[in-house]
C-alpha cells in the first residue's frame, strides 16, 4: 500500500530502539525524512546508519531530552517543518502504590504527559496552516486495563488521552489528525527489564513471570515491534485522514472487554 507520505518530514521521539524504533523504520520504509531522538548519542548514531542503509531514506539523529525546553527546540528544529510527530517516552518502573512518592508521580506526569502537550503545541498551528498533520503518541494498554505496580504511568497516561480528545476535534476540520497507540506486552528491552522488577515484587522468578505474562495473552506470544510499527505507519499515512481522537490497542487480545 503506498502511504502518500514519501517525502514528508517525521518527527519520532525515543526512537533509538524498542517500539519508537519499529515507528521510525516503517515511516523510512514509506520514504519518510526521519527524524531519530534518544538520550544516548552512540546508540542514536548507530540507529540511524543501519536504517538509512537499509531502507534508503534520509535519516536524522538528534540526540536530546525532550522532557526539556531546549531538548524539544533542538529536535523540533532538526528539520524544515514536522508534518507527522510520534510521541514516545519510558514510563516509570513498577512501583509498588504505597511507596510512589510525590517525586515519583511529577516525574512520570512530565514524562507521559507535559512533554508530548509541548511537543505537540511546537508543531500544530504549523501542520494547520499547511494542511497536513499526523501526531501519533505512543501511551499503553494500562490506560484501559491498569497493570499492578504501573499506576503512575496509567494515570499519566490516561491524562494525556483525556487532554488531547478536544484539540484532536478541533483540528480534525485542517486535515491534522491525533491519535494514540495502546501497545500490550511487545519483545523488548523495556518488556524485559519490566517483567523482571514484576517477578522481584511477586517473590518469583523472571522466566516464571515471563511465562505468566505471555500465557495470559490469548495470541500465546508477545507482539513483534514491527506490528506495532505498521500500524503507526499507516495513522500516520495520507490514507488516516478520517480517523482522529481514537485509542489503538494493539495487545494480542489481552484486553476483555468488547468495546
């Protein structure tokens, strides 16, 4: 399927590796000018060579924290104009509730919520005047079905979906859509590191935990971040123009409910 998005200039935050990465390879895939964000510049630097080698496409590493002012300029300003932004930043760890700190829930709340608003606000009126928007954030399927130990990034995550329901109807009209993706338990870094602080609270062992997780989804596997990566290529594509302010959860069917 041709996108229609050869050309356009994507913005993909945290997108050295995991799911950020799987977005930022089927936008380069679709011909997309890409631009790479992380923290480590090494890594970000590595990533963006192996993707240009092996889709062609222009790729921009830009190494910043976005959770900053001056982060989100220097990214924001790696490239002409944004014409399709996906938001994407780790959540906290899992934390038991009764330690979570106030410390804790204003870092998580910055993180998964302040930073994508700001991100989002340096790049809409540009994307309206020009007719043409995609912004995809990157939240997680604990916003319909809390996760023990996750309750900062759910509520954090939850406030970024009920924040941007208005702004997505206000822009519908200039063809500018906003939506988010819902991702489940997907084989990454973060899934492992994750599943190893779950079995470390629940007294058991990491494989065991793992086995827990995986056999309670009904697909019996985790996702592969490519999934996850098409379908942000194609929110992001000319095609999406009619769906905007919707939540995607792309979980394996974990999720039970039917609406």
């Amino acid at each position: 399927m041709d996108l229609g998005i050869a050309r356009r200039h994507a913005v993909v935050c945290g997108s050295s590796r995991g799911l950020g990465r799987a977005c930022a390879q089927a936008l380069a895939e679709a011909d997309c000018v890409v631009v790479l964000n992380g923290r480590d510049a090494a890594r970000l630097e590595a990533a963006a060579k192996e993707m240009a080698g092996a889709t062609g496409a222009q790729v921009i590493p830009v190494a910043a924290d976005v959770t900053t002012p001056e982060g989100r300029a220097r990214l924001l300003g790696a490239v002409p104009q944004v014409d399709i932004l996906v938001t994407n930043a780790d959540g906290p760890p899992p934390k038991p509730f009764r330690d979570i700190t106030t410390a804790d829930v204003e870092k998580g709340v910055i993180s998964n919520m302040t930073t994508p608003i700001a991100l989002i606000q340096g790049v809409i009126d540009g994307m309206v005047e020009r007719r043409f928007g995609r912004i995809v954030n990157i939240t997680s399927g604990s916003v319909k079905s809390p996760i023990l130990g996750l309750d900062v990034s759910s509520g954090a995550r939850a406030g970024l979906t009920a924040f941007l329901a208005g702004p997505a109807r206000e822009v519908a009209q200039h063809n500018v859509t906003i939506n988010n993706i819902l991702p489940g338990q997907f084989e990454t870094d973060r899934l492992r590191i994750a599943t190893a602080r779950m079995a470390q609270m629940r007294g058991l062992g990491v494989d065991e935990m793992m086995a827990q997780r995986r056999g309670a989804i009904p697909a019996k596997r985790f996702g592969d971040p490519r999934e996850f990566g098409q379908l942000c290529a194609f929110l992001a594509s000319a095609n999406a123009g009619y769906i905007t302010g919707q939540n995607f959860l792309i979980d394996g069917g974990l999720f039970p409910g039917a609406f």
